[in-house]
C-alpha cells in the first residue's frame, strides 16, 4: 500500500468542534450522578449558549468586541441557574 503524498501549501486546517468534535451531550450525561435529571437541560443550555457565543462572534467586527458581547453574555446566563 503507498502512502498519499504529503499535503503542501496548507497554512490552516478548520475544524468545526462543537457538535462534532465535542459532543455536549455526552459530556453532560457522564455528570448524570451530581445533576439528576438536569443534565439534559444543561446539555441544551450548553449547545445553545455555544451557538449564541458563534454568532455575536460571527456579527461582531472585531475580536475585542466579540469579547465583550461574549462576556455579556455568559455573565446574563450564569446569573439564570438551569431549573
């Protein structure tokens, strides 16, 4: 068997991680035995903030105000506890 030749001219690989790489899900039901049946809602509220956090970043036009909208962001939603 040959090995196909060495990729050249590449300056980046992307990846989109979350929901492919990083299963939240998953990630939540291994913490089944400290949260109950509040797992499955913090594996929604985990998806859904990582989607909300790609979009301001996606909206935003620079990095230090993407940021700050992050920040904004995951300070409003530790301040809602998951019920």
């Amino acid at each position: 068997m040959t090995m196909p030749p060495p990729l050249s001219g590449i300056r980046a690989c992307v990846f989109d991680a979350y929901g492919t790489l990083f299963d939240v899900n998953s990630a939540a039901s291994q913490a089944k035995d400290a949260l109950g049946d509040k797992w499955r809602p913090l594996a929604e509220l985990w998806r859904a903030k990582q989607l909300q956090y790609t979009g301001l970043r996606g909206l935003s036009r620079s990095r230090s105000e993407a940021s700050s909208s992050l920040r904004l962001a995951r300070a409003k939603s530790s301040a809602s506890p998951v019920t």
